[in-house]
C-alpha cells in the first residue's frame, strides 16, 4: 500500500512521509505534502471496520493544520470505499492498485 501512495505522490509531484509526535502521543501512518503545503494523510489499518479509535490522529491532526489539511483516508481491508460522517474517507486496500 505504501508503494502505491508513493507513487500516486510522485506522480502529482508531491512529497512522501510519516508523522510522529516527539513523546509519540500522536502517529499518522502516511503524509502525503504538496509543495505548498497542503497534505493529505493516511492511515493503515489491517481491518475491515474503522471506528472512532482509529481515526483519532486524523482529528487530532485537523486541529493542529486545519485547512492545509485537504483529506484524510483510512485504507481498510474490507470491501467498500465510503465516507464517514466526520468526513474521513475509507478506501480498500484493493482500491490502490497492486
């Protein structure tokens, strides 16, 4: 999944990385930054289901960079893609590509 994030990323001339808070309270799996800044993150989860829990540090990093925030995705293993009503989108694995 990382592989294909990265090369969506190059594609669109964007920048790849990760996000961890010093003491590690906070820990986003994928940010994806554009050259002014904008990201999108991502997060990973070997799940089918996505709950509050999982998607805490997206929230968290909304609060900190509020509109450069442009999305947030968590990639599942289930079967749909959706949204969910605090607007964080939900992607299959599968979606992605190989």
């Amino acid at each position: 999944m990382t592989l294909s994030v990265r090369v969506f990323a190059q594609a669109a001339e964007a920048n790849v990385g990760h996000l961890r808070t010093h003491r590690g309270d906070h820990e986003v799996d994928l940010i994806v930054e554009r050259d002014d800044h904008k990201v999108v993150a991502v997060e990973t989860k070997l799940s089918a289901t996505v709950d509050d829990d999982d998607v805490k540090h997206l929230h968290w990093l909304h609060n900190e960079i509020g509109e450069d925030l442009l999305d947030a995705v968590v990639v599942t293993t289930g079967p749909h893609a959706y949204r969910r009503p605090d607007g964080i989108a939900v992607v299959p694995a599968a979606l992605l590509g190989p």
